[in-house]
C-alpha cells in the first residue's frame, strides 16, 4: 500500500506542506545571523503602536503576529487590511504620532497591500515589508524588508509562506521584547515538529475519509483566532467548500443553530483559555456535531469528547505553537480537496497573486 507521500508527492501543495518543520529550523538558524533583522530592531522606535497590514492569507497572519506582538512587548498592536488602509486612511490619521507598520504580502506585489505601504509613507508612517520574493513592488514602498525567499512556494495557496512569515514576525517581536526564552521556544518547537508532520498528515487523511461534512466551523480565541480564519479559508480555497470561522466563545450567541451530525466543528484550543473554550466544545458535541480539537496538552476529558485531537504536547509558550496549529488546516483542506476530485494547485477562479489594474 502507498504511503501517503507517494500518493501525493506529484502536488506542490502537499510537498510544501510537510517541508514545514525543515524550513523552519532553516529560518530560526538564519535569522539571529540577519543584518535586515538587526537593521530593523535599531529602527524601530518604543513606546509606541504598531499595525500589521495584509490581504487575504497576509492579513489572518497580520491578525495572529499583532496578538503575538503586544502580548510580548506590552505595546498596542492591532492588525488591519489593506483595503480599510486604502479606503479609510482618514482613520490613521486620527491616531496621531509614534504609529509604525508592517505590510505582508508573499508576492510582494499584491495590489492593495503595495499601494497600503504608498499610503502609510505618504502619512509618514514608518513601514517594514515582509515577503518571499526579491525585488517587489512592496519592498520598493517600504522604508525596510525583510525577504523570506526561501519560504517561497510554486503553488497557488500558501502553506509554509504562511507560516514563515508569520515565525518571522514572532522573532522580531521577541527580540524587539527582549524575550531570548521565547525565541528558545521557537527553535524547541521547530526541532520537535520536524520530524512529526507528515504522521499528522497521515491522521488527517485518515479521518477526512471517514466523513463527508456539509459544514465546517473553525474556532479559536486570542492569536488562535487568527488561525482559525486562515484554516476556515485553506478549506474554502483548496475544497470549494463553504467554512465559517468565529471566537470561540461567540459560537454560542446564534451560530451553534447549524449545528448537526454534518457539521465538523475545528477548535484551536489555547492553554490560557482552553477551561472556557472546553465548556463550548463540550455543548457543540451535546448538540451532535463532530469535534476535531487540536491542543498542547490533552485532557482525559477532552481525548473521551472530542472525535479527533491534535495533540501537539510541546513545552513552550503557546504563542510559539502558532505554525504548528496551522498545519491541520492545511491539511484537512487538501485532502478535502482530494476527496472532491479537485487540484489543490490550481484553486478554482483563485490566482497566486491579486493585482489590480
């Protein structure tokens, strides 16, 4: 019988997939040696606020590095996409001095992310652009980049681009913070993830398999909450299925109502919240959906509640867990996509960039 790599090894996707853990212990060995990092923790300023601008994928990433940016430097830091800067620059106005700003884009090129970091340099906001690839337009708007071209990826969703950037981010975000320990995290977690990915694959396949869902809902509060939207779109893009992402607490006020037998319910489950995120999970599974929970550390009542854990069982911060929670997502959606006879390279009426005339 073919293992799961055989069958799958002529996508770009899946092999851009499980060559996660491997590019990550690359990019936690090459960034302390980085003159653009060093560059960009001289420049920039404290004591101040901070946004992180995207489109699509980028901004879900915006979302989860802002929650990681001020919960280890204590600043403000808030994520926003590039459309609402293109649309309402009025409102950065408004928030006076001591603003700067990180624009992501894979590309580079994305249009409303490019003409974002235009804006943000028009109003005199110091702006750092974090890509995959050299030379782009973004990297021309903005004051300083940093450019992650061997995170880059040939395939159309973005799977380890997403994820590196986003580990990229965190790095600076602890050395902006002073926080050695948590960078330690970060390279214990790629060591350990390694080598484990394309078993999590294996479990996953296995399961997407098994069931044939009308629904899916992906959960998850603080800087999970951001994971939980780019895994309700890795399934959107890569299936064509209709998924829906929430906090997981909110669920509770209208949502639950579509829940059924057919409604896989995906929680990202936090050490931090997970007593609180566990009574909803607990209710979801009452009213007869199907619980995948993916977690740190697994509970004997969580393991006899839920139909599938994740268990990732690290001990690290569970911000550094961020790239490893995403994985799941990525893999439950091209294997979905398999199911239903899709290319997961070649996404319907998706291209790999959005650039507008």
């Amino acid at each position: 019988m073919r293992t799961s790599k055989e069958k799958y090894e002529t996508f770009h996707t899946w092999n851009e997939i499980v060559s996660q853990g491997q590019v990550w212990r690359g990019l936690l060995e090459e960034l302390p040696q980085s003159k653009t990092v060093k560059e960009i923790g001289e420049a920039a300023g404290r004591g101040g606020r901070w946004i992180f601008v995207g489109c699509g994928t980028s901004y879900y990433l915006a979302e989860a590095a802002a929650v990681t940016w001020s919960t280890l430097s204590g600043e403000p830091a808030r994520a926003i996409p590039g459309s609402e800067v293109l649309l309402f620059p009025e409102l950065l106005r408004s928030e006076g001095e001591g603003l700067q700003a990180f624009a992501i884009s894979r590309s580079g090129q994305t249009s409303e992310t490019v003409r974002a970091a235009r804006i943000l340099k028009e109003l005199g906001v110091p702006t750092i652009g974090i890509s995959c690839a050299s030379d782009s337009d973004l990297e021309k708007a903005c004051e300083r980049s940093m450019v992650l071209t061997g995170c880059d990826e040939k395939s159309t969703v973005m799977t380890r681009s997403f994820t590196s950037m986003l580990l990229s981010l965190q790095f600076l975000a602890a050395r902006f913070a002073d926080k050695p320990q948590f960078i330690a995290d970060l390279r214990a977690m790629a060591n350990q993830f390694a080598g484990r990915i394309s078993t999590q694959g294996e479990t996953l396949e296995h399961f997407a398999s098994e069931h044939n869902f009308e629904d899916f809902v992906f959960l998850g509060q603080g800087a999970f909450h951001g994971i939980a939207r780019e895994a309700a779109l890795k399934l959107m893009e890569m299936s064509c299925s209709y998924s829906q992402f929430f906090h997981t607490l909110e669920f509770r006020h209208g949502p639950k109502a579509i829940v059924s037998p057919k409604t896989c319910l995906t929680f990202f489950l936090g050490e931090s919240a997970q007593e609180s995120e566990m009574e909803v999970l607990a209710e979801m599974k009452e009213l007869g959906g199907t619980i995948i929970a993916i977690c740190n550390q697994c509970s004997k009542v969580l393991r006899e509640t839920a139909d599938l854990v994740i268990e990732m069982n690290a001990g690290v911060h569970e911000l550094a867990l961020l790239a490893p929670y995403t994985v799941p997502g990525q893999f439950f959606g091209f294997f979905e996509g398999v199911r239903r006879g899709l290319n997961p390279d070649e996404p319907r009426n998706l291209a790999r960039v959005v650039i507008l005339d």
